[in-house]
C-alpha cells in the first residue's frame, strides 16, 4: 500500500487496488479565518495540484465537517458523483452540497473489496464538546494488505485504547498537533502520542495534522524530540512531511 500525507488531516491511500482519499482540505495558504489569533490558515499551501490529489480517488472518506476536513474548496473539486462514507448525522449537508452518493458509516460497510468499521473519537472532553461536535475515526482492512486504525480527531481517551488492544491493527494513524480550543485540548498532543505507541506495541504509528493550523501547540521536531525521549524510536513512529509517500506492507510494519 500507498500513503501519502497531502496536509493536514487529508490523506492518499492506494489500498488493495483502490485509491482513498481522506478529508480533503484543499483552501489555499491563509484563505480562511484564524482559530488561534495568530495566523490565517491554512498556514501552508498544498504541497500538489489539487488535479493530481484527485487523480485517480475512486472513493473519500469525510470524518466530519469542520472546515480543515471537507472544506468549500474540496467540496468545489471532489467530483459530485464520487462516493462519500461519512459519519451518521453528516449525510444531508454533503448531499445539499450537491453530491449524490453518499453513505453514512453507521457501523461496518464493504466497499469494492475494502472492509470499513466505524469507531468512536472525541474531540477533546467536557463541555468543549458542545462546541466540538461528534467525530469518527474507522478502522479499513482488506485481503494482503496492513491493517488501518485512523483514529481522526480524538483525544486520547478510554474507547481509543480499547479498540487499539481489541484489533491489534498494523499501521495507526493519529492527528498529533496538540491543537488547543479556548484553552482545551482537542486532539492528541505529544504525550498522548507517545501513550499510544506504547499501548499499541505491535502498531506501526504515523502522526499527521501537523504544522498546518494556527491553534496547534507542538510542531513534528517536539514530537520527535519528545518520543525520543521516552525510547520510541523513528522507526516506530513516522512523521512524515506534506506531500510524502510511504509505502508500507504487512511486513515491514512489524
């Protein structure tokens, strides 16, 4: 398999033949409204065209719909007719956007081969939820390839570690930056992180949202600096930069 980190959360999958798209956040470089009160964001550009992100996506997935997951400029480019798995309640505002196949992930869906399992997130923990909303992460498997946890925009919190233990999965795949909402955190930081790739022994980790948003609290050179730290070594745990490939098998995961 193919992954290619494009920025932020937006992921490129070639996965058992097919090509998966994830979050797509496509706005150019300071197009849209600060979080943090430092910087318009996106605080980068997309590091490829948006034609070559497209090219060849057969399927996206949309996690939920904050503007840096599924924002107006993607919803502009994505195709209307490609499907979308999306969480349950997202359903009516994608298809009055305009798109016409759309499916809610209420629990688990087959695909064209691939096996998606939805899987519960939370974006941050107490009343910043109200302001949050709800998430989904899933967990995508199909015959030869590594396993996929995508936890999305989560915390680390009691039901992430749970199905890290239940599914044992090869690669995990965590939203790291730390961001912070009116003092809360909203997504997994530098410790969390760290905790993860300790509960999950077996788990190859990749730590993406990274160094794209202006409410973010630790860049890629903290985390690592930080998992070296605790002996989680960078073979364990990838950082990639935007627009990088990494090819992955079953094997080399372990």
């Amino acid at each position: 398999m193919k992954l290619q980190l494009i920025r932020n959360a937006t992921l490129k999958l070639d996965y058992a033949g097919r090509t998966v798209l994830i979050d797509p956040y496509f706005a150019p470089k300071h197009s849209q409204p600060s979080f943090a009160g430092r910087s318009p964001n996106p605080l980068v550009e997309l590091p490829v065209s948006i034609d070559k992100i497209l090219d060849g996506v057969e399927l996206v997935i949309v996690s939920h719909l904050h503007e840096d997951h599924f924002d107006e400029v993607a919803m502009e480019h994505v195709p209307k007719r490609m499907p979308i798995i999306c969480q349950p309640g997202d359903e009516a505002e994608i298809r009055g956007a305009g798109f016409t196949e759309v499916s809610p992930l209420t629990d688990m869906a087959t695909w064209e081969g691939l096996t998606l399992t939805r899987r519960e997130g939370s974006h941050g923990l107490g009343p910043v939820l109200e302001e949050m909303g709800s998430v989904m992460g899933f967990s995508l498997e199909a015959a030869g390839e590594p396993s996929i946890y995508w936890a999305g925009d989560t915390v680390l919190y009691p039901p992430i570690a749970d199905v890290i233990r239940a599914t044992s999965p090869d690669i995990l795949i965590t939203h790291s930056c730390g961001a912070l909402w009116n003092g809360d955190l909203i997504v997994m930081n530098a410790e969390e992180t760290i905790a993860v790739c300790e509960i999950a022994a077996s788990s190859l980790v990749i730590a993406t949202h990274m160094e794209a948003l202006d409410h973010a609290t630790i860049g890629r050179e903290d985390l690592r600096r930080a998992a070296e730290a605790r002996g989680i070594p960078a073979s364990r745990l990838l950082i990639p930069a935007d627009g990088e490939v990494l090819v992955l098998t079953r094997s080399a995961t372990h």
